[in-house]
C-alpha cells in the first residue's frame, strides 16, 4: 500500500514499484490498478542489470530470499540504474528499499546513489549503516539551499570545504522557492522554471563537474584553487 501512499501524497510524481513474488505482485496489481501514476514491475532489485534470480517462496510472503542455487521462481533481474535508464528517469526524488538481506551486493554498486535525492533503506543480515556508510565514497559535494543573508550559512559552508577541501564544487544553489515547488510536480528545476537562480545554479554546477570530470581523464579542464 505504499506505492498508494505515495500517489496520494505527491499527485505529480511517477511511482515505480518492484515486487518479485508472483503472489505478492498479483496483489499489489490488483490494488494498484485504477492508478495510471503506478508502473508495477515483476523483477527483484539487483547490483547488476539483466541478470535472473531466483526466490524461494515456501516461507512466508513478507520474509522470502534470493539464492544462486536455482532454487524457486525464477525472476528477472533488474539494476536501479537500469530502471531509471529504462523509463529515462534523471533522478530518483525519494527511494525507498526493502530488499530482504541484498543490501551489501547492491549498495557495493552503488553508482546510482548519485541520482538519489533520499533513501529510505530497511537493513537486514547484519548489513547495518555503518556498513552503508563504510562502502558509500564522496567524490563530490553541492552546497545547496544557501542563504547568503546569514552568517550561519557562511560558517556551514565554510567547515564544509574545510573539511572536504577540493571535492566541493565552487558552485552554491541558492536557496529557491522554485527548486522547493517542483518536486512537488514531479519535475526537476530544470524543466519547472529553467531561468530560476536555481536551475541555472544547477546548470553551472553540472558544468563544473563535467569539466572536472574531463581534466582527471587527462582533457583539459578548470583550474582548482583554495583560496
């Protein structure tokens, strides 16, 4: 019932709910059917694209596993990388994932997080945050929602690339109506008002990043200073 949730919640947005188990996907086509913002997907969450797995569904329908052993129902693969190349989706505004012991495998491919606005993640198998948070890397960082009216905002930014140093981009988004309104209608803040202070932030700091990307491949690019 959370994909229902959601559409209730954000009437604008795109709903993408993955359920591997033919009992439970049945379900939730049945509940979901009236609502056109919903894609059900019969596929289980996977580091890798196109791969098959398989669910064991003799134990109950809440607490099945995957195993390598061919054993069960077998069940497309699906990355979410590939999803959101699949249905051209930028961004992932709000992810939320329950994927029964599966966490380290997939988080261990953990590219896609870049395109994750925020997660919500039920751990299992003694994978706990601190794991999470062992294998995710920073390699770069945004300020966003800066108000340069206060000083507060000067100290943050400033312990921030303090601590960060050259991983930081030059770039600061603003802090922007705009840019709070358009998740709301299930559009980025380039596509909602693309002449905003925000949008065009974002423009520049994609730039930037692009061009950084490009000096450490050997290309030239921006310069970096500290000071």
């Amino acid at each position: 019932m959370t994909a229902l949730y959601f559409v209730a919640r954000y009437p604008q947005a795109r709903i993408f709910a993955i359920e591997p188990n033919p009992d439970n996907f049945a379900l939730h086509k049945r509940n979901t059917a009236s609502e056109p913002r919903i894609t059900a997907l019969q596929a289980c969450v996977t580091p890798l694209p196109r791969q098959t797995v398989f669910i064991e569904t003799s134990g109950p329908a809440w607490g099945f596993r995957t195993n390598s052993a061919q054993r069960g129902v077998p069940v497309r693969g699906v990355s979410l990388a590939e999803l959101m190349d699949d249905y051209g989706l930028a961004r992932i505004d709000f992810l939320k994932i329950d994927i029964e012991g599966a966490e380290r495998d997939v988080f261990a491919e953990g590219e896609f997080l870049t395109r994750v606005s925020a997660i919500v993640a039920e751990l299992h198998g003694g994978y706990t945050l601190a794991h999470l948070n062992r294998d995710l890397h920073v390699s770069t960082v945004l300020l966003t929602m800066y108000d340069g009216r206060t000083k507060l905002a000067d100290q943050v930014a400033g312990e921030v690339r303090r601590h960060f140093g050259r991983k930081v981009l030059r770039t600061i988004v603003p802090r922007s109506v705009k840019v709070s309104e358009a998740p709301g209608f299930g559009m980025t803040i380039i596509d909602y008002d693309p002449g905003s202070r925000g949008a065009m932030s974002y423009v520049d700091a994609a730039r930037e990043l692009a061009l950084a990307g490009a000096a450490v491949d050997g290309a030239p690019g921006i310069g970096r200073s500290d000071s």
